[in-house]
C-alpha cells in the first residue's frame, strides 16, 4: 500500500447552477510535490478549499495518514497540519506584515500579547527562505509580490507539513519564481508534502513529482511528470492541441497615441520618487512592454498613468491632448481602457454580478442607461455576448455574483470588458495572470488583433515569455526609471536580466 499522507476520496462539490467537483479522488504521497493542473474554472480551487475547510462536500471522504478525518474549518485543517496560500490573498490591509503572520497564532504571555518571539521567528523563516519581507509595514503599502511572500510565510510560520500552493507564482517575478521553486524542493526534501495549483506548465515540469488533471469539474487522470511533457499536459487539460508560440507579423507603426514625458510619482513609504523622470512614447499598431522586476515602480507608473494614483510631476497626452490632471472617467471615455495588476482591488466590484460589472464604465451610457434606470435586458444580452466571445464561465450566467467565480474567469471578465470598449490606448498589466495556457493563446491573439487594427498596446508583464513573445518593443524599469529599450527579435532573456537587475543602462537624456 502507498504511503500517502492525504486522500480525498469521491469528492463531490456543488454550487447553484454548477457541480464543482465531480466524483474526484485525489491521492497525496508524503514528500511529494504534487501538481493540480487544470483550465480555469476546472475546480482546482474548489477542490483544495474543501481540503482546507473552507467547504463542506456533498459526498466523498477525506483521509489523513490512512484514517477518515473531518474537516469543517481552516481550524480543523490547521490542527491537521494542513496549511494554504490562497489564490487571493487572506490579509487585513490595514494591519502590519508581522501583524497577518501571527493572526490566528498570537503568541502571548498570561493573555498579553508578545511579539519579539514572533518577530524573530518570521525574521528567521524570511532569511532561511529568502522571503525578504519588512515586518512593520503595512499591507496595503507593499507590492502584490510582496503580499505573496507574507501568505507563503504565514504558512511556514505555523509549522504546517501539507502545504496547499494555489498559483502560488502569479504574481511573482521570474527570479523570485525560480527562488520558489528550490523553496518547495527544499520543504519536499524536509518531508513535507505539497499541492501546488500552477496553469504554468514549465513550472509543473521543473518541480512537480505528479500531477493531476481536472476538466470542467471531472478528474482526467494523474500522470508521473518525469514520463510526460508540456504538450500532452496542455492537451489533457484543454482537450486538445495548444500553440505556445505568438503568431503575429511585425508591427506597422502609425501615429502616436500616448506620450509620457517626465513623469515623477512620489513613493507612499518614505520621500523618494517610486518613479523618476519617465518619458517614452506608444504609437498606433504597437506593443510597447514595460519589463522589470517586481517593485521597481511598474505599479506606481500605471496608477499615475490611469489617474488610480497622484502624478507629482510631468506630462501625459493621449492623441495629442493634455490629460495629466483629467478624472478616471474621462480617461475611460476618451479612449483609454485598463486590464489592472489587482482584479479584486482595481478591476471588478465582488459583490455585483457579472452583468454589473461588465458595464461599470458604461453604465450612463444610453444603451444601458433609460432617464437614470438601468436597461437591465441590454445588460444581459451584452454580458452574454461578451461572457461567450471570451469563454467566461460562471455558475448562473449574466446574474453570477462575481465573488463566486474563479479567478481566472474573474480574469477573462476583465479583459473582455476593456478590450469591448471603444479605446485608441490599451493599458494591459498583467493581462493573463491566473490564465490557462488555452485562455492565454486566446488573450494573446486578441492583443495581436487589437494591435492590427490600429490600436496602441502599452503592456506591463513580469511574464518573460509573454514580454519576448508579444511586444514590438521592450522598454526595461529599475528603480523607478527606464533604463534601457530593446528590441525582442535581437535582445536575450540575459540582456534583458541585466537591465532589469540595474547592471545595464542605455543613456536616456533625451526624452523618446
């Protein structure tokens, strides 16, 4: 008999209009990283949040070390030592880093709260696992890459021995991915045991033991990843052959459409700039990249650039006009549309259905707008049209709560919304995050067919694939500068790493 430390047998969950899971079994070895491969929607979430708690399942058992167990709280998990960094993160804005890690596992002396054992614990995992992370700052002043190390740490912090990884990487740069990457080798070789949910097949590939696969809700089998390769895993998961490669012609640049000359932001945590003295342009029919690191001042730009954030200094024009100072609607309705970094914080309301929300910039507009009542069929009809054009998929159709649904079509939502209206300037961050290979392909196609029609494309990805595979040109951040612009068909992966490590810089006194 195999020595498996966690089964889930017959695993059965529903939701109104869905069956999440299906009649799956899933099987655990102690030691092992295991990989729960599927589209998005599949019930990979589903599936490790009943394991977690988080759910109760209509039918099917689950079993520890070979004995039945139930789980009907994250509580009854974390006594099992079964811990999991959520694919959205589980933190309290407003508290500290140090002040997550321990909630839940206060530490303290006769009811008082002691902090300086916690401190030094969360300072020793962050070292040992290199997890830099400033334990006094607070969360909603940190990066999304940041926030994710604080979610792998409060796992780690417990002392758990099931670790759930849901997209764990998402959000994480390439080097802070390979980092992940000997960190759960390192904690397999601890003995721990590891599920890890990953749409990214190379990832699978590098550190995964076995994988199992799920479509629409159905288990499709578990295979040895050293037996396997990218292809058959991606056909398994879809259902059919997936081209990983962009195909796009080259770009036929036209007139300008955005440009950005010396933008300064100020940073939120201390008295420097989190952007210096940006300038470059993005003209019709191109793909222009924004590449770098994690936190070096991606995020600031773009919030200055869509009015999310204060511009301390400088100038933006879009087709020719001036709209430095200008309101997010009239960004929004003058030819700009956003795929933002945070979908929960920036891009959907949770609570309004999926209709609501795919008509949150256009709401006023005639076509869903009668004298100030909402033209509620309309709304549906468009939902409908976008939700089949870009494969959303939702429990209950145009009405779905959004709260409900996966993130990865929370994802496809986003993007079929802002690439619906009518724009000259698509700002795309992050725009497949949490995607399947399949729901890539497809996003990226779309992307390459805005950029045909004449639209402009500024991209923000730490995705390096997707930088190399779908910009015209790449324009490298450090620092809160560009520091260099090159060209995707004669750069490599090591050049662009050291402009992105600060060690390269192109001269940049004039403005582009």
């Amino acid at each position: 008999m195999e020595d498996y430390v966690i089964e889930m047998l017959h695993i059965t969950k529903e939701f109104p209009g869905i069956i999440a899971n299906d009649d799956i079994t899933l099987q655990l070895k102690r030691g092992e990283i295991h990989a729960l491969l599927g589209e998005n929607g599949a019930g990979k979430s589903t599936l490790m949040s009943v394991l977690f708690g988080l759910y109760t399942p209509e039918k099917g058992v689950i079993k520890k070390d070979g004995k039945e167990v139930k789980i009907n709280n994250p509580n009854d998990a974390t006594a099992l030592g079964i811990g999991m960094v959520h694919q959205h993160f589980m933190l309290v804005d407003i508290f500290s880093v140090l002040d997550n890690i321990i909630l839940g596992a206060e530490p303290n002396k006769l009811g008082f709260l002691t902090k300086a054992d916690a401190r030094k614990k969360v300072i020793e995992l962050s070292d040992k696992y290199n997890l830099k992370v400033d334990p006094d700052a607070k969360i909603e002043d940190i990066t999304v890459g940041m926030q994710q190390r604080v979610e792998i740490l409060k796992m780690l912090y417990r002392d758990n021995d099931i670790l759930i990884f849901d997209e764990p990487t998402a959000v994480l740069t390439p080097q802070e991915i390979d980092e992940l990457m000997k960190i759960m080798k390192g904690l397999a070789a601890e003995g721990k045991s590891i599920l890890f949910i990953s749409h990214k097949l190379n990832e699978i590939m590098e550190v995964a033991d076995r994988c199992s696969i799920l479509r629409k809700g159905k288990y499709i089998g578990t295979v040895d990843v050293a037996n396997t390769t990218k292809e058959e895993l991606s056909s398994m998961m879809v259902g059919r052959n997936v081209k990983f490669a962009v195909d796009k012609t080259d770009a036929k640049p036209g007139q300008e459409v955005l440009k950005v000359s010396n933008v300064c932001v100020k940073s939120k945590l201390n008295s420097k700039d989190s952007v210096h003295n940006v300038s470059f342009n993005v003209r019709a029919g191109e793909i222009v990249c924004i590449a770098g690191i994690d936190g070096n001042g991606q995020t600031e730009f773009v919030g200055a650039l869509t009015g999310l954030d204060h511009i301390e200094s400088g100038k933006i024009e879009l087709c020719g006009q001036d709209i430095t100072q200008k309101s997010i609607r009239y960004k929004n309705t003058h030819g700009m549309s956003h795929i933002p970094e945070d979908r929960h914080k920036h891009g959907l309301v949770l609570d309004y259905t999926l209709e609501e929300n795919m008509i949150l910039q256009r709401y006023f507009e005639p076509e869903f707008n009668n004298k100030g009542l909402l033209r509620k069929n309309e709304m549906h009809k468009y939902s409908d049209k976008l939700a089949e054009a870009f494969d959303v998929r939702s429990g209950q159709g145009a009405t779905t709560i959004v709260r409900s649904m996966s993130g990865g079509n929370q994802q496809k939502a986003i993007v079929a919304r802002e690439m619906d209206r009518k724009h000259d300037l698509l700002i795309a961050v992050q725009p497949t995050r949490g995607l399947d290979v399949g729901a890539i392909e497809y996003i990226h196609e779309e992307i390459v067919k805005e950029r045909d029609a004449g639209k402009a494309i500024l991209l923000v990805s730490l995705e390096l694939d997707e930088v190399m595979n779908l910009s015209d040109r790449i324009l490298v951040m450090y620092e809160g500068e560009i520091v260099g612009e090159v060209d995707p068909k004669t750069t490599t992966l090591q050049e662009l790493g050291l402009y992105m490590s600060g060690a390269k810089r192109d001269d940049r006194k004039e403005a582009m």
